[in-house]
C-alpha cells in the first residue's frame, strides 16, 4: 500500500474552518492534495447521512470541521455538531469502519496552521489504515 | 445642519458629492454615499481606480492578497448606478457654498472612444513606443496606448499624448496609426477632445492619497547609482506575481537571485532635512516584504533589517514583527545605515553602527531596499488653490482642527480622508473615508435615492440544465500550478455543461462583461466560477448572474485557488486534479440548486448607541444629523468615557474637558435619547428590527454600534507598583498634571512604557497610544521644571505629529533609555521607589537612576462588559479580547453580524482622532443601512414540509434564534419557521429526524450530488 492515496470528503463550516483553509492557502501552507471539500454554512448542517454516504461511496476518510466551542457563529452548531459525530461514530463501527476514519476538529478563522496541520495528520492517520474496508 | 434644498420650483439634477481621487478611500468613500442614496462623481486622475492598493502585492498581517480584496469594491463602484466614475479627469474649479458648489472638471480626452474600447489590448501589442509604466514604479514598461495594469477598472485603454508618436509636436500629425489601423473596434480618433463638465454638488470628499518620495537627493545612499536599490514600493511591485518580474525576486543588474538583503526604513521620513513626520506604515510593510520575499525566494538567507524604532502599533503588528523574526529569520538591527556604496563581488556594501558593540559595521548584500517617506501625492497644491483650502507645511492637506474633527478641512463643505491628510495605514484610511462621507452626506439633504432592491429574476427551476464554467488563473496565482486550460476542457465535457472557458483574471471588469453576455448568448441557467474563495467573490459574481437575468443562486464556486493551487503548489499534476474534482462537485451541486427570491422586512429607521465615551458620542451626532433617531446608552452615571481621565490633549494641548464639553453640548442640541447609568439586558432581533431590553425598559432599533470604550489596565504585582506609593499609572499622573503647580527643582520622573503589553504571554501587541501619552506628559512635566526619562523598548509616535511631539521632548530635556525587550526595569527603594536599575542598550551598561516618580504606561484592556456583550450580540472577540472587526483591512467598522457596528477602544486601543474618525464612519454605514425603510433578509434559510413533520419538536430545543415554532390547526400540530429570524445555519435539517426540513442552498439533495459524483467511476 506504499502509493495509496486516500481518497478524503472534508466539511468545513463557512465561518470559520473554510475561512482557516483559506487563510492556509493565503500563508501557503502546504499539505497533501488528497481532501475534497464541501462547505456548509455550519458544522451542525453535516449528517450522519452525508458521513455514511460519503463512506458508502468510497470516502477512506471524512473529516469534518467547525468553530471552536463558544465561538459557532449560530451559538450552538458546533455542539450539535459533536453530538451527531458521536452517534455517527457508532454506526460508523457498526459498518466495520475503523472510529480514526471520521475525525472531528475545531479550526477558526486564524487557524490556517491548524487546518493544515489537521489535514496531514489525518492524511497520515487514513494512510496508515489503508484502503476502507468497505471498498476492499 | 444639513443645507436647505434649493427652492427654485424647477427641477434639477440632484446635488451629488464630489470624491477626488479613486484610491481606497476614495472608493470606499463613493460606495458609502452612493449606497446612502447620494448622487456621486468620482474623480481620477489617472486612467484607472485602484490607487496604491492596487499596486500592493500583499496586505498585512494577513498576507492576504491586496488586489484580490480591493478588486470587488472597485468593480462595485464602477457598477453601482449612483456613482459617476470620472477617470482621467481632473477638478480646475469649485465655486459656490457648502451645499450649493459647482465644480468643474477637465476630462482628458484617451484619443480612445470609452464605449467602444473593449480592452482587448490589440492596440498596446503593436504600438511601438516603450516608456516606463508609472504603475510598475517605472519597473515595467508599457506602450504610449496602455492601461496601468490587467485588472484596470474601468478597462479602457487610454493614449498618452506625451508619449505618442502622433503628438510629437504637440498637436496632432498623423505619423504612425497602428493601433488605430489595428483595434478591432475602431474605437481609437486622435480627433477626440477633452470634455469640461461642470457638476452640482453639496459637498467635497478629497482623497489624493501619497506618492512616495525619491530618495535620489539623499546622496550617501546611493539610490539611482546602482541598480539594485530599490524602494518599498518598486520592491513591492517585484513582489507581485502580476508585476515586472512576475513574483520573482532577483537583482535588477543581472537577473540572478539574491541571497541577502538590506533594509533600511525611515529613507526620507523622520528625518528633518526631507520629512520630519513618520511615515506610518513603513516598519510593518518591511516585515510583510522579507516574508513574502523568502517565499517567493528561498535563496535569500540573510534579511538585515535597519531600522530606527519598530512601530507594529496595529492589531496583530506586534505578532507579525515576531513572526519576521522568528520564522523568516530576519535580523533587526537598530541602526541607520552611513552609507551604501560598491562593495565585493559586486555587492552592496552597507556601513553602520552596530548596536551591540556600539562600533562601526558594514555588510554586504545582493539588494537594498530603501523604505522611503510617503509624501503628499505630486499636485497638492494646485489642487488646494483649486478647492480654496490650505496645506501644512509638511506638504499634505491641513485639517481643521486634527484633534476634535479628524475630516474638516480648512474650507468648510470639503473634507478629507485617507492619505491626503498625512500617512495612514489602510484600515486608518478606510475608516476616515467613511468618516468624511457621514459629513459630506449631511450637506446633501433630500438629494438622495438609495438604490431599490427589486425582486431577483427567476428561472424556471425544473429547465433543462445548460452550466457555464469559468475557470480562473488569477494571474500566475493559479494558473502557475494549476492547468486551468485542462481544467475547463475537462469541465466541458461534463454533464450539462453547455459552455466552459478559462479567463486571466474572471473578477476584473471585462469578464463580467464578458460572463453576462455569455450568459444571455449561450442562454445559460446555471454559472460555476471556479477561481479563489466564495468568501469574498461570491457576491461579486451572484451580482453578474442577476445582471444577465440569472438567479443568483443558480451560481456556484469552485475554490481552486486558496484551497488547492496555494496548498499544493509542489505537486501540481495533483492540485490540477483536484481541481477538477472541485469543478465536477460544483458543477452537479449547480445542477440541482434552485432559485431563490428574497424576502423584504420592513425596518426601524433607528439606531443604538452603546457607550457614552468620545466615539459613542461622536457616532450618536453623526447618525443624527442624517435626520435618523438615535439613542445613546451609557453605563455610569455620567458621559465620558475615558476622556474623563485626561487632563490636556496632544497635539493641541486643549483641555480634554474642553473637547468632551462641545461635544456634549453638541449631542444635547440634537434630538438624541440620552439613557446614562443603564445597561443592555438582553438582545433579540436581527439586523434592521432589533429588541434591546434595558432595566427598565424595551427600545426597538435597525442598527446597534459598540463604542464600549476600555479599561486601563491595573499593573497589580509589577514594578513597585504594590510596594511604593510613589509609583502610579499614566492616569494617576495626567491627574498630578491636572492643576498648575510646578514640580520642586529636579525632581525627576521616570516613566516606564509597555508595562504589561507587547509581552510574550497575555497581552502580547502594542496598546498604540501609550508612548504618546509619555511623550505630552514628559515634556509637560519638564515645562513644570522637573526632569524628566523616559525607559521604553521602541518609541511609537507615528501619529500625524507624533514626531513633532517626541522631537519637542528630546529637545527640551527629556532623557530616553531603550531598555532590552526581556528585561524588565528593577524597582528599589524602602517605602518609596527611589532608585531604578535598568541595561541600556546604548550605553550598553547598566544604568542606575534615582527617582522620585515612577509613571507606569499600562496599556488598555476591553471593558469589563465586552465579554458579555459578545456572548448576547454573538459577535467574536480576538485574542486581545477587544471585538473583531469583520475584515482586518477593508471592514474596520462592521462585525460579521449584519446591523451591528463598533468603534473607538471597542475594537482596540485608539487615540482621539482614530476614535472619532471611525466613529463618523460607524455613521455613515448606519446611514447607508437605514437609507431605505426595508431590508432585503438573506433567502437561504430553512423550511418545513408540513407533510413529513411530526411535531417532535426537535428544531424547537435546537435553534438558538427561535425561529421554528410549533403550531396547530384544525389537522393538527405542525412545526413552521420564520424566515426573519432564520440564519440559514442548516442544523435543524440535519437533525430532523423525518427530513421535514429542507436548508435552503444546502438541501441534503445538493450536498449528497457534490458526494456521489466524486466518486462516480
């Protein structure tokens, strides 16, 4: 599996962790090309429908992004958010999907390091696993 | 007040606004008045809007890209149907009285008909004169048919008749015809003569911005001698991947890359045989240029950064400084440099003084880089004589009276804003232009008609799909890693794709043209932009699809630029693919997107002021004089603020109770609703039908503006301050400075600055007006006969007469002791502080001071109510704790919550003038807001399908604004959103656990396409 290039669905709210993705690319911080990403108003928007069905299709990773706590532009999207992560997780398992395939970040606006960051680890992390057992 | 609309019976063409000069705050400024309704001609000297900006690679601290931001606002003024855009033109006369002048203006003729011109640049290929283009600083070269840049606005091209073969002798020979022989529209006669047009207007807005001076005359630097010393602003242009080098760095004499670099600030500025004033922006650009330039370059090694004090005052600055040092690893050297002359191997030689030796020193370099002053842009005075008003001695336009009215010029009805009255920075400018448009406004009375917002066209929703693609190479920005030719050629052969194409730049002028046309030609009903980010052009492109009668939201973006060329810029086969998964995305997400119609609320033409200080005060009067109702809360018993803790003011040294008096008295002759010793208790509303609830009332208003000021901060457990009652704040002292009375013979006072900010931890920028209460307290302390030292780290007097102040200081006997920034100053004494110990770094020793007084300049912190405040308005606060403003650079008035505004020490420490400045700023949005009695409310929100909801009322617990609410009828209960206070947010869709609810623009449908498509085989 040395050349497996993962293939990434990434949600980013639009306020702040699409604003940090662009403030990473703003700061040319590189990191690798392998996430497609969807932006949606708030992190609260991404289902656990949207999650599964990027899995089904043939995401090996989905990651999914939004304001630090406090900080959600709608008050509390980002808690809910959380929330429908970890019941998400659960079906997730349930699927035979490894839990590190499904990550979670806050990222601000100012956090185009993070974003960066965020993403290579999580590139590394999904290398790591291999292909998902649901395309294998 | 306002002036009293003519009563002639007749009717005229309403009165307008002149604005002069096309820069950033001229701009802004137009777009301000014209959105306020008013008539505006804006004036341009040269051919094309943009001024200095434009010319900027990139704005700090963000780096973010200067023309990328500015782009959309020049494109928006050139569109906006209340704005007059007069390029190459000039004013030769105003006559008349505020609100009644008459000013004439000289349109050059461009030899080139404007309504023809297409841009295509035909005519510049084949004409065969070369003269250095102005706009590359003279770096490029351009034809005598030109326009200064690619993204020129309006792009039209224009002849320069000094330069033109044909007007050799002066008048026209017909000697060479190329360009005309070969414009494919014929749109070039050398017959077109220049055009006076005398316009009717209420008031004047100048905003000539500055020039930056040529550093020839200072001989020992040795600039025009060789070739590879150059000046911020031609370095800047080396740096733009859209200027003569293309981004890259290299020496001018050879072409090879440099690998060490000088730069040397204060070229001209500080310096009383040029230009005793500061320049401003100067030490912060530099820092931006060595970052930019090790990217850009990564054989640079060494960056020696000569410089006098560093002045990173702005928000953010303190952290960029570290970051050019820590990062980008240049060097600071606090020193100016003797001399520059040919040293080995065909280097640069730069002799100085080392600071840590305290010996002479010399470098060698591959490029100098001189930061030269910014000095009053090249007509001044002309246009002073023109305009009846008066110039400083120091060459830029005179303010009235700098302190209390940061706009007024010397001839009333004519205001000021950005550079024209001294060096700013551009948040600074952009504030003042929109200050000085709240005061040109009020001359204009009933002349205004706000543009309507009608309803947006609609297609048919259910039509087969055609999709235009655009893909954009920004320039190099993109296109440098990513093949945006393949890209459209893959997008063609989409599905649904009917039409795809790839442009140099699709935000400048002539692609909106372009993309409009195409749209009704290849009657397209879906548009997919693939370019930079959503954030900042989605508007600007929705704007396009609703001219060319397409709903705007049948539009999408790609984001190829920010998230992948600047990403991946190593692996560019991947980023190309990449991009092309992204155009895929966007183009099936565009394929089920539906139209959408606005929805009109009517508003309170009202607004709220929040916080009684200077700016509160300030702001309160200025939206009142638009005739609007405004009301003032102020949470002690009594109006002030701050102020009410200073004694005299710099620069003039007129009482601050003086100042703070008028300005009551002036917000008393105003029908203002005053409301001291109350509070805010809850908020609840949106932008134009705010609820604001007080302890013993409810006020309804259309605009909330935050002027809740600071706090000083206490310096508890520092410096003696606990131990020794003989050491006190600047604010205890300004009290001692209070009365009269003479300090006993020698008495010596030692301040102390940055007690507590521009620390590593904490508080880590700058607090910005501290040195300067230093400076005026020092000297007067020196005036009362004591002596006076001041221990700093760099001394910021960057204000308009900042300098004057710290020279004043200097030369009447001030001591000054730099301190090394980690070190802290030792306290000594037995009950009182009597003897400091301190390393000064240029003795470099260790010096002991006796004293009798220590003043601690602490810096200044948010009000204790900011937190709160944020929490209840939802508008995010910085690391500073101070609110944050919507954008660094171009949003210094507004927050990311639509309707809610701030100014003053809300947003972050402030002097007077800066505070009141964007307080009349904070007036002129207001007014603009409140200009019409609707608002149009964002389309995208939620919705039930009444037919699937159960009533569970799962939305109900979830939504933070209340908008869901449950209902029941004769078939039951049912849930039902309110589109008014709906923020589109999209989570009650993605939790409902029937589907009942469907996010508008993110309905699952749309987002599920974006997924299954990736993945299609």
């Amino acid at each position: 599996m040395a050349d497996f290039e993962p293939r990434i669905v990434a949600f980013a709210c639009n306020w702040c962790s699409y604003a940090g993705a662009d403030l990473a690319g703003v700061s040319r911080l590189q990191y690798p090309p392998n996430i497609r990403t969807i932006r949606v108003m708030c992190s609260g928007r991404v289902s656990p429908g949207h999650i599964i069905r990027a899995f089904e299709h043939g995401a090996d990773g989905v990651f999914v992004s939004g304001c630090h706590i406090n900080d959600c532009h709608y008050g509390f999207g980002n808690r809910w958010a959380e929330k429908q992560i970890e019941k998400t997780l659960k079906l997730v398992e349930m699927l035979g999907i490894e839990p590190d395939r499904l990550k979670l970040e806050w990222i601000s606006a100012s956090e185009g390091e993070k974003f960066a960051t965020s993403i290579r680890t999580f590139v590394e992390r999904i290398k790591e696993l291999g292909r998902s057992p649901l395309q294998r | 007040m306002t002036a009293k609309a003519a009563t002639t019976g007749k009717p005229t063409p309403p009165r307008g606004i002149l604005v002069i000069g096309g820069g950033v705050a001229g701009i802004q400024a137009a777009l301000d008045l014209g959105k306020a309704g008013a008539k505006v001609y804006l004036v341009e000297r040269t051919p094309s809007v943009g001024g200095r900006m434009a010319q900027l690679d990139k704005t700090l601290p963000t780096n973010d890209c200067s023309i990328c931001i500015l782009s959309p606002l020049l494109v928006e003024a050139l569109r906006h149907p209340n704005i007059d855009l007069l390029t190459y033109a000039e004013v030769t006369a105003l006559e008349g009285t505020p609100g009644n002048f008459k000013a004439r203006v000289l349109k050059r003729s461009r030899f080139v008909n404007e309504h023809d011109c297409i841009g295509c640049g035909v005519c510049a290929r084949v004409c065969p004169v070369s003269v250095p283009n102005e706009f590359e600083a003279g770096m490029g070269d351009r034809g005598a048919i030109y326009v200064p840049m690619a993204q020129a606005t309006p792009l039209i091209y224009t002849i320069d008749k000094e330069n033109c073969l044909n007007f050799a002798g002066g008048t026209y020979e017909p000697v060479c015809g190329k360009c005309a022989e070969a414009c494919p529209k014929k749109a070039i006669d050398f017959e077109i003569e220049n055009e006076e047009i005398e316009l009717d207007v209420a008031s004047v807005i100048v905003a000539t911005g500055f020039d930056e001076m040529n550093p020839r005359p200072i001989r020992n630097l040795s600039y025009g001698d060789h070739k590879d010393i150059l000046t911020g602003l031609e370095f800047e242009r080396m740096l733009n991947a859209a200027g003569p080098t293309g981004g890259r760095v290299v020496k001018p004499s050879d072409g090879s890359a440099p690998t060490s670099l000088a730069i040397v600030q204060c070229v001209g500025s500080r310096d009383e045989r040029y230009h005793s004033y500061c320049s401003r922006v100067c030490c912060v650009y530099s820092v931006k240029q060595c970052i930019v330039a090790k990217d850009h370059q990564p054989a640079i090694k060494d960056f020696h950064y000569f410089y006098r004090d560093m002045r990173a005052y702005g928000r953010g600055f303190e952290e960029f400084y570290h970051r050019g040092r820590d990062e980008t690893g240049v060097n600071f050297i606090k020193s100016s440099p003797a001399s520059i002359t040919t040293g080995s191997n065909d280097k640069l030689r730069v002799r100085y003084e080392d600071p840590a030796t305290a010996r002479p020193a010399s470098v060698d370099v591959d490029l100098v880089v001189l930061t030269c002053a910014m000095i009053a842009s090249a007509g001044t005075p002309e246009l002073a004589r023109v305009l009846g008003v008066d110039v400083e001695k120091d060459g830029y336009f005179k303010l009235k009276d700098p302190l209390g009215d940061p706009v007024a010029s010397t001839r009333e009805g004519v205001f000021l804003c950005g550079c024209a009255s001294g060096p700013k920075d551009i948040p600074d400018s952009v504030a003042q232009a929109s200050a000085a448009g709240a005061r040109a406004l009020a001359y204009v009375g009933e002349d205004k008609s706000p543009v309507e917002e009608g309803p947006l066209p609609m297609n048919d929703p259910e039509e087969e799909p055609r999709i235009g693609v655009f893909v954009c190479h920004c320039g190099h920005n993109i296109a440098g890693v990513v093949d945006s030719k393949a890209v459209a050629e893959f997008a063609a052969r989409l599905p649904g794709v009917a039409y795809a194409t790839d442009n140099l730049y699709t935000c400048s002028d002539d692609t909106q043209t372009k993309i409009e046309q195409i749209i009704k030609r290849k009657k397209l009903n879906r548009v997919v932009v693939a370019a930079c980010t959503p954030r900042t052009h989605e508007p600007l492109f929705r704007e396009t699809c609703t001219k060319a009668g397409l709903n705007p939201y049948l539009f999408d973006m790609a984001n190829i630029r920010d998230q992948c060329s600047w990403v991946h810029s190593d692996v560019p086969e991947e980023a190309t693919e990449k991009s092309k998964d992204l155009v895929r995305m966007a183009a099936f997400r565009a394929m089920n997107l539906k139209p959408l119609q606005r929805k009109r609320v009517e508003i309170d033409r009202s607004a709220l002021v929040l916080g009684g200080g200077i700016s509160g005060i300030q702001c309160a009067i200025d939206i009142a004089r638009q005739g609007l109702d405004v009301v003032l809360i102020e949470k002690e018993p009594a109006l002030g603020g701050l102020l009410r803790n200073l004694d005299h003011l710099f620069p003039s040294g007129a009482a601050a109770s003086d100042l703070l008096k008028a300005k009551i008295e002036e917000l008393e002759s105003l029908p203002i609703a005053v409301f001291k010793g109350q509070e805010i208790e809850a908020v609840d509303g949106f932008v134009g039908n705010f609820e604001v609830k007080l302890k013993d009332r409810e006020l309804k208003t259309g605009a909330i503006i935050l002027a809740t000021g600071g706090i000083a901060r206490e310096p508890k457990g520092r410096l003696g301050y606990d131990e020794f009652d003989n050491v006190i704040t600047s604010s205890d002292f300004e009290k001692t400075l209070g009365g009269t009375e003479k300090f006993n013979e020698g008495e010596h006072i030692v301040f102390i600055q940055c007690v507590g900010a521009r620390e590593e931890e904490g508080y880590t920028g700058c607090s910005r007006y501290c040195c300067q209460v230093s400076l005026k307290q020092a000297l007067e302390a020196v005036k009362r006969g004591a002596q006076a030292t001041i221990i700093h780290r760099d001394i910021r007097s960057f204000t308009r007469f900042g300098e004057d102040l710290y020279r004043d200081a200097r030369n009447a006997g001030v001591s000054f002791i730099r301190r090394k920034d980690d070190e802290d100053v030792d306290v000594r004494g037995n009950g009182r502080a009597e003897t400091l110990g301190v390393f000064d770094t240029t003795l470099l020793s260790d010096v002991e001071l006796e004293c009798d007084t220590v003043v601690l300049a602490v810096p200044l912190l948010p009000s204790d109510t900011t937190a709160r405040l944020g929490e209840m308005l939802r508008i995010p606060l910085g690391s500073d704790g101070f609110f944050l403003e919507k954008h660094i650079k171009l949003g210094p008035l507004e927050t990311n919550t639509e309707g809610i505004f701030l100014c003053g020490c809300a947003q972050y420490p402030k002097d007077i003038p800066d505070s009141l400045a964007q307080a009349s700023g904070v007036a002129a949005k207001v007014g603009a807001l409140l200009s019409k009695p609707y608002v149009n409310l964002e389309p995208a929100t939620a919705f039930v399908r009444r037919q699937l909801c159960r009533a569970c009322g799962t939305c109900v617990d979830i939504c933070e604004y209340h908008a869901p609410e449950l209902k029941q009828d004769e078939t039951g209960e049912y849930v039902e959103i309110n589109e008014a206070l709906c923020k589109g947010c999209g989570t009650c869709a993605s939790h409902c656990p029937t589907s009942a609810i469907v996010a508008k623009h993110y309905t699952d449908e749309q987002i599920e396409s974006m997924i299954d498509i990736l993945f299609e085989k």
